[in-house]
C-alpha cells in the first residue's frame, strides 16, 4: 500500500509541474501579445498623425509650424485644426482634423523619445520653413515587416525609417 501511495504522490508532482511550466508560458506569450499590441497601437497613432498631417499641407500648403518640439497629445498640441495645434477642440471649432491628438503609451517604453517635459512622447518638428517634418517615436519591439527598431524610430512625410531622427538627413 505505501508503494501505491507513492506513485501516487510522485504523479501528483508531476501533474503540479507541468501546470507550473503550462502556466509560466502562458504568462511569457500574453505579456509579449500585450507589447505587440501596445506596439500596434503606437504605429497606427503615428500613421493616423502622419495622416492628418498631410491633410494640414493640403489645406495650407505647409506643416504646422512650430519653433520647439512639440509632444504631441500633449499641453498645446491637443487636437489639430487648419490653422494649427491647439490645446483643445471644442463641438464649435472648425476645421478640426483630429479632435483629440493620441498621446504616446507610456507602458513599457524606456523614455529615450521625450520632448517638451513629456516622457515617452512622439515629439514633432517641422523644419526647412515647414516644408517637412520628422515625428521621433519609441519602440518596445523590432518590428521587422516594417524594417522598425526596438527603441527609437522615425516618421517623416516619405514614411517610417528605424532609428532617432535627424534633421540634418532630411
């Protein structure tokens, strides 16, 4: 009977540590699903940004001009209009071209694009007499299909290139 006992016992430890190790792998793909989403998420608000910035050049023949760079989503760049950033879009005010800017998700970035006092930002700014701009974005993932690095990347009006974005490049 003790012998019976022990298989029985030694089964069990078995079947607790294949559900640790099924558990454990489970954890490890849900946190990397949840990074590519959050990854997801910030491409699509810089594509959605590089979008209605090409609708402002249409509109006025230039980007919206800034001498600074700009943390879009935040303090003065809340939405986008014809006429420029704007720290906010009310029902009444025309021309809006995104009412509510995308700020950057924070989570899981390591801070290495910030710009006007806001961490993990996608920082804007025009340059050659607002002719161009560059949109500086973090990361968490290389995401090889769209030739992106883990870390800093960079949107300009041609499209997404991997790597901190230079002016002096462009």
């Amino acid at each position: 009977m003790t012998d019976q006992k022990r298989i029985n016992l030694i089964e069990i430890l078995v079947v607790i540590a294949v559900i640790g190790l099924i558990g454990t792998l489970a954890a490890v793909a849900v946190s990397s699903a949840r990074a590519n989403s959050r990854d997801a998420v910030r491409l699509s608000n810089v594509r959605q940004m590089q979008s209605a910035l090409e609708d402002f050049f249409v509109a006025r023949n230039a980007y919206p001009a800034s001498t600074e760079v700009v943390a879009l989503g935040f303090g003065l760049a809340g939405c986008l209009t014809t006429t420029g950033f704007q720290t906010g879009c009310d029902p009444t005010t025309e021309g809006v071209l995104v009412r509510a800017v995308p700020p950057a998700i924070s989570t899981g970035l390591s801070g290495l694009s910030s710009c006007g006092g806001a961490a993990n930002a996608y920082c804007y700014f025009p340059f050659g007499e607002d002719s161009s701009y560059v949109i500086q974005f973090e990361l968490e993932h290389t995401i090889s299909l769209a030739k992106l690095n883990k870390g800093l990347n960079c949107a300009t009006p041609e499209g997404m290139t991997a790597g901190p974005c230079s002016i002096a490049n462009e």
